[in-house]
C-alpha cells in the first residue's frame, strides 16, 4: 500500500512537471523597441515545432507580399549560433518562412518599416498600421511574426521605447504599460496598437474602462466626437445589458473615413471638417464600430 501510495505521487508530480514543461514550451516573448515612428525592431524568443513562421496578408494590390513586404533584416537563430536556412512563400491569407538548419528555440529578429501608407489598399489603412503625427497606429497580426497559429496564453510583449513614449492597448490593469504577460495568440494579433508620445484616456462607462486615443490633428474637436461617443456607449450597453470585457481602446486619426474593429478595440479614420453637421457621416461610422466591440468583428 505504502510504496503504491509513493509511485501514485511520484506520477503525479512527473505529470505536474511534464505539464508545466509543456506550458513553458509554448511561450513566445516578443521584445518591441522604436526610437523613431519608421520603423519597428523586434526580437522573438520562441520554438518552432512547426519549422514555419507566419505573418497575415492583407493584400493592396499593388503590393503582393502585403505586411510582411515591411519585414526587413530578418536574422534567425538559435543558441549554438546556428543560422537558419530561410525560404518564404505568399499562401495568399497569410506569408510564411520555412525555416532550416536549427534547433527548436530560436531567437527571431527583425526590422518592420512603417511604410504601409505608401501602398493602395482595400481597406484602409486604419486596419493595418500607419504613421501618424503621434505614434504608430499598429494591428497585433502585422507587427508579430508568430511560430503557430496557437490560441493559448503564451505571449508575452515587452515594449522598449525612449522616455516618455508610451504604448496603448486594449490590456487589462494586471498588466503594466510596457509589458503584457500570458496574452492569447488572438487578442495579440486581433487588436490595435498604438505607440508613441499620444495622449490617452481612459473614459469609464458602466463598467467598460474605454482607452481613447484621438490623433493630434483631431485634438480640437475632442468634445464633439466624445459628446458623440458616450451615449452611443451606453445605448449599446443597455441594449445588450452588459459588456463582454472590462477594457477597450478606440483610436481616432484623420483620413478618408473608414474603420477596422477588432477583438477588445478599433481604429478610426475621420475626414475633417469634424461639426454636428458631419456627424451624419463620422457618427454613424463611430456607432457601426462601437457596436462591433459587442457584437463581434462581423
Ligand atoms: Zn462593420
């Protein structure tokens, strides 16, 4: 009895250990740095059971690569030095480098210019990443080369930006400013991003702490488009009777009108003059994507 009471704990804690290795295994830690608003270096420590590493396509049609044409000096290696052999294909959804010539932990680095802006797209830049007078506006899926298409807590960002630049996201209060911890692969690549020396607030509605970001050539019309924005807030809120999270982000810039909504947040493009007058237009973009935050991203 005793010794089967010992071999039941010590498969207990084998199983315990194996798990928690499992769980370890699965990390990715992505380090953000920008010291200008061009161009993005990240450094990726991850494993690649896979042997593949993958970036989203949204295509404009004059840049077949999409995002991942941004991607610039990509150097991957592992800890014995190896450098890994690199081949990349464009499966038209999403890019993706096979890799070669390494071990499964590897250290991912690279360059992403922000130079989206210089391409004709679909859809709007507001759902892909852009240079503004204040930041970079960036979607998680554009920014993060990912070894899997994983949905498990296993990211974690680490921003490393000059003093007093800031980073905005749709994060929770557990998490700091500059680092988020055990964030799901979805709520990673599926949210905006935001950079830089912006101003943010925080609007608490109901229970919804709702992050704003309006660009710097808005700024003048703050009030109007927060007069508009929170009984919008709280209409939809009643008509739902609640709010699915505790915390969004909502960027505001200047462009041809149009909006991305993502998982916990969405991004805006406003054409200026911002009035009452306009609302009909601006408004009504504003209550299409503030519903999404509810209802989902279709
Ligand atoms: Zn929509």
């Amino acid at each position: 009895m005793k010794n089967s009471f010992y071999q039941i704990r010590i498969i207990s804690i084998l199983v315990l250990i194996i798990s928690s290795i499992g769980i370890l295994k699965a990390q990715v830690k992505y380090e953000v740095q920008l010291s200008d608003y061009s161009k993005i270096h990240v450094i990726a420590y991850m494993e690649t059971s896979e042997n593949r590493l993958y970036m989203p396509i949204q295509i404009p049609n004059d840049l077949p690569n999409g995002p991942a044409s941004f991607v610039r000096n990509l150097n991957i290696h592992d800890q014995n030095g190896n450098v890994a052999i690199l081949n990349a294909f464009n499966k038209e959804d999403f890019y993706e480098w096979h890799l070669e010539n390494h071990e499964e932990k590897i250290v991912v680095e690279y360059d992403l210019l922000i130079e989206h802006y210089l391409y004709n797209r679909p859809f709007g830049l507001e759902e892909v990443a852009n240079r503004e007078e204040d930041g970079v506006m960036i979607i998680g899926k554009y920014l993060f080369i990912i070894p899997s298409w994983d949905e498990g807590n296993s990211n974690n960002v680490e921003f490393i930006l000059p003093e007093s630049w800031k980073v905005s996201t749709a994060r929770t209060n557990n998490n700091s400013q500059m680092k988020f911890q055990r964030v799901k692969g979805i709520d990673l690549r599926e949210n905006v991003i935001y950079i830089g020396e912006h101003k943010e607030e925080t609007i608490k509605i109901g229970g919804v702490n709702l992050r704003v970001i309006i660009g710097a050539s808005l700024e003048a019309k703050r009030e109007t488009i927060l007069y508009y924005l929170k009984p919008n807030m709280v209409a939809i809120r009643d008509l739902f009777g609640g709010t699915p999270r505790d915390y969004y982000l909502i960027v505001f810039n200047e462009g041809e009108i149009a909006g991305g909504a993502f998982n916990q947040s969405y991004s805006m493009l406003f054409e200026k003059p911002i009035s009452d007058n306009s609302s009909v237009l601006w408004g009504h973009g504003m209550i299409h994507e503030t519903f999404h935050l509810w209802n989902g991203r279709n």
